[in-house]
C-alpha cells in the first residue's frame, strides 16, 4: 500500500484530521526521543495516553509539557515483575499499544534470566507486555499494535540456536539486529493469531534520528548517517503514528513500514547506509511462528 506521506512528513502531519476522541493509547518508552512525539501526536488528537516508561519523573517531566489526558506508569522490560504489575494495574480497553521502548548494541550483558539483553529488552518484555495486555487490546474491537523496529534486522536474523550468545562470540549489532528482526516477526504472528479479535500489529522503521538510543553506539548508527539521511524526532514518530492512526491501515496487519508506507520485500542488503526494504526472512511466518513459541516457552520458565 501507498500514502501520500513521505520520508519528511511528521507526526502532527499524518495525523491531521483524525479524531481520537475516546481511544486510549500506551506509548512505552515515551520520557525521550521518538517515544515523546509519537505520544504528543495521540494526545493531540485526542486519545488518552499512557506514557509506559522507567524513569517516572522524566515522565512526569514529558506529561506536562505534552498536556492533554497524558499519564504515567512505571514499567522496566527488562524485570519481568514489572511488566507485570503495569499490565495487573490495567483496566478498561486498550486501543493502541506502541511498543517503542529499546535498546541499541549494548556491551554484553544477561537478565537474571540468562537473556541476552536486547533481545530481552526489545523482543521479550514488549512480547509478555502485548501479550498480557491481550483482553484489553481485544476489548478494544479495533486494536492497532506497532512495534518499532530498523533497519538493522538486516544485520541479523533471528539465530534460534543461540539467541543468548551461549556460544558464539558476542557482538552488538547482530545482537541488535536479531533483537530487530524479533520485533517484525512478532507482529506477523500477533495479527496471525489476534486478527479475528480485531487486533493487528505492524511493524515500523522510524529512520535515522539521533536520540539517547545512540548511546552506545560510539560513532556508529545514526551518527555514520548523512545529514540529508537524518530525520527530526516529529519526522522520526511520523511512521508509527500513521501506522496507529490511519484509517488506510484498517484491518491491515503483519506488515512492514517506513518513511510512511510499506516497503518492499528484499532478498539482499543493499549498501550502507541507504539500506532500504524488508529482509524477507523479517515477514516469514514459520519463523514468527517459531519465536512466539520459543518466547512463551522461555516467559513460562521465567
């Protein structure tokens, strides 16, 4: 599918004219970045959001200066009693939910689990989030999941054999980059499973933003990126917001999204930094269906 926006459309652009009187939104990761604007863009509209974050004073900070019906709950990805507690404390129906939050090419580090970190971060909090927040999104009727990805998925696939590094040696960015591809496999399966309740799921590429997502990066990702290639944080949020919002996007989920449209399927990376496209194992549905009962199994455990 088409839209008329683009890669400098923003958020407030994409929106306008969409009423979101009586929708209620959770924006995780919503105290910086893209996470702020995308969480401004519902509140303007005129959805009740909820800004899902770990630093709740920086949410407070965010709420105010957004105004509207904006809230903040505290939620950690990372600690799983955390993500309990924000979903037990949910009442009512859930319209939208933007898995925002995430991590990029951290040094090495484990959950008490045995996680590796951003696949935990990225992948797995945000997938026993969604998931417990299942009756609520259901409840909705028309319930839009959008859960942010990049282009680094095609750093990587998902390596079912040693998602946690237990044997190979650890790197970064492919660590990021199967943590990536999880996010759109992840919604492939979630409007497999979830679309005769009405709920779909997609998944987005905001672009190159330079954010606090970057802090590890030491020169890499976005910082690499040409100036012409950079995006503003209102034109980074724009793609999510379409996604959540536009009536273009009834009924239609397990898709891949950037620069405010679908992008094309491809077969090999093309050369940095103007990579462009899905990778296709990122959309195949028996590996999306593999890493939805590879994350219930582990969550069981947990």
């Amino acid at each position: 599918m088409k839209t008329e926006f683009g890669f400098s459309s923003t958020a407030l652009e994409v929106s306008e004219g969409i009423d979101l009187t009586g929708r209620r939104a959770v924006v995780t990761g919503a105290s910086s970045g893209i996470g702020v604007e995308t969480a401004r863009a519902l509140a303007t509209r005129g959805a009740e959001v909820t800004l899902a974050v770990r630093d709740t004073e920086a949410g407070e900070r965010t709420a105010r200066d957004i105004g509207g019906n904006v809230h903040v709950a505290r939620l950690d990805l990372t600690d799983l009693a955390s993500v309990e507690a924000f979903t037990s404390a949910w009442t009512g129906p859930l319209h939208v939910l933007v898995n925002n939050a995430g991590v990029m090419a951290t040094p090495q580090q484990h959950t008490e689990q045995g996680w590796e970190w951003q696949f935990a971060t990225n992948h797995l909090g945000h997938f026993a989030l969604t998931t417990n927040l299942h009756q609520a999104l259901k409840a909705a009727g028309n319930a839009r999941i959008v859960s942010l990805t990049s282009t680094g998925h095609m750093i990587s696939p998902v390596v079912f054999d040693d998602i946690h590094y237990a044997f190979r040696p650890y790197d970064p960015w492919s660590a990021y980059g199967q943590s990536k591809t999880a996010n759109v496999l992840f919604a492939v399966e979630a409007t497999r499973r979830w679309a005769e309740d009405g709920i779909t799921a997609n998944a987005v590429m905001p672009g190159a933003i330079l954010t606090n997502l970057q802090r590890h990066t030491e020169g890499q990702g976005s910082g690499t990126m040409p100036a012409e290639l950079l995006k503003t944080v209102e034109q980074g949020a724009a793609t999510s917001v379409l996604v959540a919002t536009s009536p273009l996007l009834e009924g239609i989920g397990g898709r891949y999204f950037n620069d405010c449209d679908e992008a094309q399927t491809v077969d090999r990376r093309g050369e940095l930094p103007r990579l462009q496209g899905v990778a296709r194992y990122a959309l195949d549905p028996d590996a999306a269906a593999r890493l939805w009962a590879y994350s219930e199994n582990l969550l069981a455990k947990a």
